[in-house]
C-alpha cells in the first residue's frame, strides 16, 4: 500500500467552502452516485479466499467467447483511436431492433446516456419526473443538469408489484414544465415490472412536449406474458426514447457500452454533445460479437431465470419476502435485522447490496448467481440464523 499525502486537519474544512462556492449550483447540492461497498478493499481485506459478489447485478456467465474474441483481436489496434461514430455497432443494434441506425446513439455505460440526456434536455427551471425506488442516477442526472427532480411515490409495499413504478401517479406529476420523465422497465432495485398495456395508455396521455426515457437494461432477461419492451411504441410517440445496455444480459459491464433508441432528431441532439470517441474500440468491437451470438445469450438468459427461480424459492421456503422479479436480482425483505444479516454475510465473504441509501434499509439486493455461489449465500445464511437461535 503506498501511503496516502494527508490533508492538514485545520484545513481541510476551508478548502471544501473554497472549491464549493467555485462550483455549480447544482453540483454544489449533489450527492455522488453511491456504488455500494468498496469491492476492492474488500477483496483485499477478504483474500486469499474468494468474495461470493452478489451486489451489483453482473453476469456470472461473462460474456459469449465470441465477444472475448474480438475484444483480444481489438486490442492490437489500442494505438487507434476508435471509430468516433461506433457505425458497425450502431448498424448492428438498428438490424436487431428494426431501427434505422440514425435512430441509435452510443454511450459509455447507459449511465452516460441517462446523465446526457439530462444535459441535452434538463436545467435550471426544468422539472424531470422520476419514481421512487428507480434506479439512482435519474436523479443525479436531473440534479447536476440544474433541474428540479420530481420524486413520485412508488406502489405501495403491499401491492402485486411492490414498491413498483405507479404509472398513474407518474402521468399525474407531469406539468408544462415537464421535460424529461425516467422510469425503468424492469426497474432496479425492485425488480418489478409493468404491464404493456398500462404502458401503452400512459405513453398516449403524456404531453408531446415531455420526453419520456425508458431505461431497459433489463430487457433481455424479462420473458413475463404482460412484459413488453417499449421499443414497438417508437413509431407512434416520437417522445419516447428506450435505453439498453451490454451491462447485463451480455456480461459486458466492464467494457462500458449502452444505447439509446431513439427518433432521428432527438438522437441527433444527443450526438451533438457526444465526446466523440465515447466508446473505445476494444468495447464496440466485444458488444458487436455479444449482439451476434444470440444463442449464448439465450443460453445465459435461460440460466439465469433458472436459478432466479430457484433462489427466490429457497428464501421464502427461509421466511423472507422476496419482491418478482424479471430481472437478474431479487429484491429481499430482511426486515429490523437487515443490517445484522448484511454484515454478518460481509463477515463470511458474501457481498449483497444494502438498500438503505434508496429508502429501503430493510430490503437487501441479491443478484443472481450461478448455482455455487447462490448455494454459498444460502448456506451462509442458515449459519447465521442457526448462530441466532
Ligand atoms: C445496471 C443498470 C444500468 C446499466 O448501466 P451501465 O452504465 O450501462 O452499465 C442502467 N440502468 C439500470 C436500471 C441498471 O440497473
């Protein structure tokens, strides 16, 4: 470990007025994005045994060997710059999609799309709308662009979809003033979904004027009768734009590769702001491949609503409320001994997601794991409550 230069103790509070009155606003009176635990010192602190991390929705599969591939061929070009348009990608996406590939704009992650989003259409003066328990950079990307965000209360915990997005409640916040609303289908943390329908009636009674943003990095794994994907609304409401990215379904979430979908002219706005090569080669190369190799992700998909299943099963069999979920995670009631049990798996080298931070501090997020990992967190579990009785 090197050592780290330590600020004067006296001082540090006047630096931190100094720089803040030198910033924005709205950077001013934001809270940075919070990812959980550091995963790096707890590897460290936890070695020469291996973390069960179950805590940020990743794909335990990897990628299709194809997308490592290409991704190993890119890399004899790193003294290249990247094509900055991402053409071979963004092609590819629009076949798939039944888009034209005007109608695509790439992003680092979607997290940049969604804060980007924000930037081109949000400010100072600007409601954005977005639900309780969506997924937290909404509201960061309303707050730094300087606009205000609209929290509407989510479904309540005892509905069919608990604390799921209230669609009506959502159109109902929407004023003049309205330029942006987020939601997320499937949403994270809560896993939940709405149906087509509901969707379809929402998107028709939402202002022109208000851009509608559906984030679906979920999309992939959600096969439920009423589940559909936003993506067939496009042609009728030119405010609707629909979010993806190569995060999860396709275990790229390392190499930092989303979309958004979009009409022409809104993703032209988009790509005016765009750093130009957003998206380095070795990433447009290994999510080309990805796209291309459906049966791996079928197989991967397949997997994972197995062992969704499987898990979400074996914790109610255990007592614990365990939210549906179209997703790669599952969203578990712990209750007043939520904070215990997190530590105590985090003793045991288990790594879950607490809720705290998105108003649930009796709810912990579990991503899905293959069968070993998901066998060791429920094996840590029974050790812990065998040590409570
Ligand atoms: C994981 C996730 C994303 C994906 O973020 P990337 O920046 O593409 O890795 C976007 N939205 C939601 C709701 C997510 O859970």
């Amino acid at each position: 470990m090197s050592a780290r230069p330590r600020l004067p103790e006296a001082q540090a509070p006047d630096d931190r007025a100094f720089f803040a009155s030198l910033a924005s606003p709205a950077i001013r009176a934001l809270r940075a994005y919070d990812p959980g635990h550091d995963l790096v010192a707890l590897r460290e602190a936890f070695a020469p045994r291996v973390l069960i991390e179950l805590g940020s929705n990743e794909n335990p599969y990897g990628p299709s060997p194809k997308a490592r591939e290409a991704a190993a061929a890119a890399l004899g070009e790193m003294h290249r710059y990247p094509d900055p348009r991402g053409g071979a990608l963004k092609r590819a996406l629009a076949a798939r999609h039944g888009v034209a590939p005007e109608q695509v704009s790439l992003g680092n992650g979607s997290h940049e799309l969604l804060m980007h989003l924000a930037q081109v259409f949000a400010g100072p003066g600007v409601d954005v709308v977005l639900p309780q328990y969506g997924f937290a950079v909404f509201a960061i990307a309303a707050r730094a662009a300087g606009a205000n965000a609209v929290v509407v209360p989510a479904l309540p915990a005892d509905a069919a979809m608990p604390n799921g997005h209230d669609l009506d409640a959502l159109l109902a916040a929407v004023t003049p003033d309205t330029r942006l609303l987020y939601l997320a289908n499937p949403n994270n943390p809560t896993g939940t979904w709405y149906p087509a329908e509901a969707f379809e009636r929402f998107i028709a009674a939402v202002p022109e004027r208000t851009l509608v943003v559906v984030d679906e990095a979920y999309a992939e794994c959600a096969d439920a009768p009423d589940y559909a994907s936003a993506l067939s609304l496009l042609d009728r409401h030119r405010n609707l734009l629909v979010t993806r990215t190569f995060s999860k379904a396709y275990a790229l979430a390392g190499l930092r590769v989303g979309c958004a979908i979009g009409h022409p002219e809104l993703i032209a706005l988009l790509e005016r702001a765009r750093e130009s090569f957003n998206i380095n080669g070795v990433a447009l190369a290994a999510a080309e491949a990805a796209l291309g190799d459906e049966a791996y992700l079928r197989d991967t998909l397949a997997r994972n609503a197995e062992q969704r299943e499987r898990l979400a099963a074996a914790l109610r069999e255990r007592g614990w409320p365990v939210s549906p979920s179209q997703t790669n995670f599952l969203l578990v009631e712990f209750g007043a001994a939520t904070t215990a049990i997190e530590a105590a798996l985090r003793a045991d080298g288990v790594v879950l997601r607490p809720m705290g931070g998105y108003g649930l501090p009796g709810h912990l997020r579990i991503s899905v794991g293959e069968e070993a990992e998901n066998r060791g967190l429920l094996a840590a579990l029974d050790r812990i409550a065998d040590r409570a009785a």
